[in-house]
C-alpha cells in the first residue's frame, strides 16, 4: 500500500491543457484594445476561468473599465459597455456623473462603493444643504483610470468624471444632480 501512494504521488499529474486569451502586457483602463495586447497561454482545465473571451479579434476596439494584468484572461465584465453590467440586478444604470473636485477620483477604482453627496448651492447669507443621494453605489468607471480622453463618451472633457451602477430610484436621483450643485463621494467600507 505504501508503494502504491508512492507511486501515485511521483506520477506525473495529466497533461491536458487548454489554450486561453490573455493579456500580453500590463492594460490600463480606458485602453483601446488591438489583436496584439492579447496572446495565448496554456494551463491546466481547472484553472481556466469560466466566462472569459477567448476572441481576440472580437476585442479588438473595444474598451477597458478596469485595468488587466499581464497573464490575465479577459473577461466582458472588464470592458466598456452592457458588459460593466454584467451580472448587475434588471434595471441597474450606468450613470455619469461629474465631481466637484476632479483630483478627488484619483482615489478611486472600479468596484469601489460610494455614497453620493450633493452640496445644494445657497445664497450668499444662506448655509448650504448636503444630501445623501445614493449609496453605496459601486464604481464602474472613473476618468483617472489612465484612459484617453473621449474615448468612450465622444468628449475631451472627462475630467472628474465617474460611472456608477445605480438602481432605477437612485439613477433618477443621480441623473442631472450636478446641475443642482456640488457632487461629492464619500467612500464606503467594503466588507
């Protein structure tokens, strides 16, 4: 019996692999994808990530919302458009909304949650009102995150600019608040 466990442990595991899709060097977010950011790399069935894109030539043009690691397998929760969605409740929207203080987003990253505060702006001999608007609501873009500017909302004027998943309530509170007043973010404990 100990030559068997022995035996079975100095055979060597299968070798069957798979080929996947990866990153062929460290991607920021907002990159424009192109057919050479990606290569292949074989593993193992096990460590293959389910739901990953195995396309290249279907990611070429597309955008990041997060960044990707060199090595890493992409994924359509990873890119701009329905996908920062995924697996998001019906009816979650992907809002835009613009920070008073642009410097302030470099703190932040995608999957972050936040609570969004609006500054109602008061007359001169009047003390302004803040409001919880939503939160937390988790980040799913941000204008810091290394992208070109315009890239994915047809505008060189992203600065400040953050994209959050909001439910059907909140993103009717959300939508146009800036022109309400000030919006900030409070950030909000994960765990």
């Amino acid at each position: 019996m100990a030559a068997g466990i022995v035996v079975q442990q100095l055979t060597p595991a299968s070798e069957q692999r798979v080929s996947v899709l990866v990153a062929a060097r460290d991607l920021p977010t907002g990159a424009v994808l192109t057919a050479s950011d990606f290569t292949r790399a074989s593993m193992p069935p096990d460590l293959a990530i389910s739901g990953t894109l195995v396309d290249a030539e279907a990611l070429v043009g597309r955008q990041l919302a997060s960044p990707l690691g060199k090595g890493q397998a992409p994924a359509e929760s990873n890119l701009l458009g329905p996908g920062l969605l995924t697996g998001a409740p019906v009816g979650t929207a992907a809002v835009p909304l613009r920070m008073a203080d642009p410097s302030s987003i470099q703190l932040l990253s995608p999957g972050q949650l936040v609570t969004v505060v609006l500054t109602a702006a008061g007359s001169y001999d009047e003390s302004r009102q803040s409001q919880v608007l939503a939160g937390p609501v988790p980040v799913l873009w941000t204008s810091s995150q290394g992208g070109k500017t315009g890239e994915w909302l047809g505008t060189s004027d992203t600065d400040g600019l953050v994209v959050v998943a909001a439910d059907p309530q909140q993103a009717e509170k959300l939508a146009g608040a800036s022109t309400q007043g000030k919006l900030f973010f409070v950030l909000v404990n994960q765990q």
